[in-house]
C-alpha cells in the first residue's frame, strides 16, 4: 500500500461514545506531496474539517468536508489555472475481520448500504481520507474557466490521415 501524501492517524479508542472532531490543514511539504500525487501544479490550499462517530458494534463512521484549492493546468490552453475543490466526506470503517466476513459471505449489493472499509490496529488515517476526497473532487479533465476548444480549420475540406498519405503516393506506384 502507498504512504498518503497526508497523514493523520486517529486511533479508534480515542473516538468515544460523543465522537472525535479532527481539523486538518496541509503544511507545504504535505501540499506539495499532494499536487505530485494528484499531478498539480500545486495545492494552494487544503482544509478540512473530519468527525468521527461510532457505528455499529465496533466501527467509526467518517464524515465532513474538504476545501482545496489547486493550481491545475487548462487542458486546452495549456495555461495554468485554479481549481476549488469542496468535496463532501462520507466513509464507514470497521474492523478488517468484520469486513472480510461480510465479503467471504457471498454476493453483495453495492448501494447506499455498502460495506465499510476496513481498518487494520485499531487506527484510522483521516488524512489519507481526506486526500483521497480530494482527489475524488479534481476534475479529470482540467479546463480553464471561459476555454473552449476549436478544431483547426481544414485547408482542402477533406482532414482524414488518408488524405494526407495521397498526397505522398507517387505517380509510378501503380495505383
């Protein structure tokens, strides 16, 4: 598994019954990790505000949002611009043995009531959430705001590769 750019390990045991509100804010060194992993220019900014709840017998349902601002560059101008992110966190988590009894129980309907994600020693990294809402909130196709794309004009009316490779047959090749 892939060290999160961000990171903040909350144990379980710390969330308690009233549940656990984590504020997080990237430093520069995590912003930076962050634009390389998400292939940004940079990340301005990163802030986000995390609750942790209990669910069910043992698990910690996540919830909250992430606000980011990232400098991208525009697809069709090439141009750098910057894109705000404000991506709303839901996630439950329990414990990797529930979660793979659930799974070894057969067949499993994805929906509202997905199974949660399992944690492994009784921690939960809120940070990596965090990064992978993020993530999750980037637009996978980067576009300045007002840029268009225009096809270039055809000069003969006729824009295929083909046409072009007529254009280099010669006379003697017999066809």
């Amino acid at each position: 598994m892939t060290a999160s750019p961000l990171s903040r390990p909350i144990a379980v045991a710390d969330v308690g019954p009233n549940g656990l509100t984590v504020d997080i804010v990237a430093d520069a060194a995590e912003r930076a990790a962050l634009a390389k992993a998400n292939e940004a220019i940079a990340v301005e900014d990163l802030r986000a505000e995390v609750t942790m709840r209990p669910f069910g017998k043992d698990g910690v349902a996540v919830s909250g949002r992430v606000d980011a601002k990232v400098q991208r560059m525009c697809g069709v101008t090439l141009e750098p611009f910057v894109e705000t992110v404000s991506e709303p966190i839901d996630v439950r988590f329990a414990p990797a043995s529930e979660v793979l009894a659930v799974e070894e129980g057969g067949e499993i309907e994805l929906g509202p009531d997905d199974p949660p994600d399992p944690f492994v020693g009784g921690v939960i990294d809120v940070g990596a959430v965090v990064s992978e809402f993020l993530t999750l909130g980037l637009d996978p196709y980067p576009r300045k705001p007002g840029a268009t794309f225009e096809q270039p004009e055809d000069p003969d009316g006729d824009g295929s590769p083909f046409a072009e490779l007529r254009k280099l047959k010669r006379p003697d090749d017999g066809g």
